[in-house]
C-alpha cells in the first residue's frame, strides 16, 4: 500500500497509475493445475446482481488487463506470479475464477473450498484451514513523487501462504512419486 503525504504526491502517483509505469507483482495460489500462464484482459465492472462483488463485463466495465504465469504447478492447484497492468477492485480474484481457476480461500469468487479426490487429512486440513485468499503483494515498484527515484519494495511470503505451499508440495502425488519418468 502506498499513501501520498501531499496533495503533489497523490497527483503524482494517480499519473503514475494511469500511465502504468507503477509495477506489482503477485503471488497467488489457484484452485486447478494450469497448463501455462497468459493474459486476461477483460474488463471488469460491479456484478449486475450482486452488488458487492465485481465481474467481468462486457459492456459497462473498465478496461483490466492481467498478465500470470505458473511458478509451481501441483497436482490440483497452481502457484502464479502475477503482473497487473491496471489495478480494478478485486482484479486478479476476478479475472482467475473468470478463468475458471479462482484463489484458494476466496469465499466470494471461488465457493467453498473444493477438495481434491483422494486427499490427505493433512491437505483437507489445510485447504480447509487457510480463512484468506490465497494471495500476497510480493513487490511493488514506482518513481518517488518528490526526488524521481525509482523505488522497489519487497514483501516475504507470510507463513500461512508458506505453510500452505510446503503441504500442497509434500502431498503432491505426483512430484513424490520416486517412479515417476
């Protein structure tokens, strides 16, 4: 997050957004193994019925564009790096279940939580267990307001996501199977 502490440097920063030389990055876990990354660019508006969520619309929405690309693919999920060109409300939660692989955690665009056939107790558990999105801002990147610097902030991953990566990792049937070729 980032806050302007003069009307100059909120000014500023609104350019920035709009010529979008502000740069995010993200890291999110999906529900589905994905086959490779891409783009969405679709936009996105209030949902027609539900009025606290967003969708994609056709007609009436703002123009969204998400870049991703698969990190770690696991038997049914899928780590992503994910690169936003604007920044709508609720864009990258939007565009992954518009994709049909929406966030693990993710009540509002993803259901309730879809266990995997076959699963551990442990990866239920855990599946079960983890009460946000599967999401985190790894890095944000910008020109200060003031001096013109470029400026790059990093973000750790924070345990819960970690925890949440080494059990898919561990429970992945086919990353542990010692026949595999």
């Amino acid at each position: 997050m980032v806050a302007a502490k003069s009307v100059r440097a909120h000014h500023n920063l609104v350019e920035q957004l709009q010529a979008r030389t502000v740069k995010r990055q993200y890291v999110a876990v999906c529900i589905g193994a994905m086959t490779g990354g891409g783009t969405v660019d679709e936009p996105i508006g209030r949902h027609a019925r539900q009025r606290k969520k967003m969708a994609v619309r056709v007609t009436g929405g703002k123009t969204a564009i998400t870049h991703y690309r698969v990190t770690k693919r696991f038997a049914h999920h899928t780590r992503i790096a994910v690169n936003l060109e604007t920044g709508r409300t609720h864009q990258i939660r939007v565009h992954m279940a518009h994709r049909h692989y929406p966030l693990i955690g993710d009540p509002l665009y993803g259901g309730r939580p879809r266990i995997p056939k076959g699963a551990s107790e442990r990866l239920i558990d855990a599946l079960r267990g983890f009460r946000r999105q599967a999401l985190h801002a790894e890095a944000l990147g910008l020109i200060h307001p003031v001096t013109g610097e470029h400026m790059q902030f990093e973000c750790p991953l924070p345990a819960d996501l970690e925890a949440l990566l080494l059990v898919l990792a561990e429970e992945d049937p086919v990353a542990n199977r010692a026949d595999y070729s």
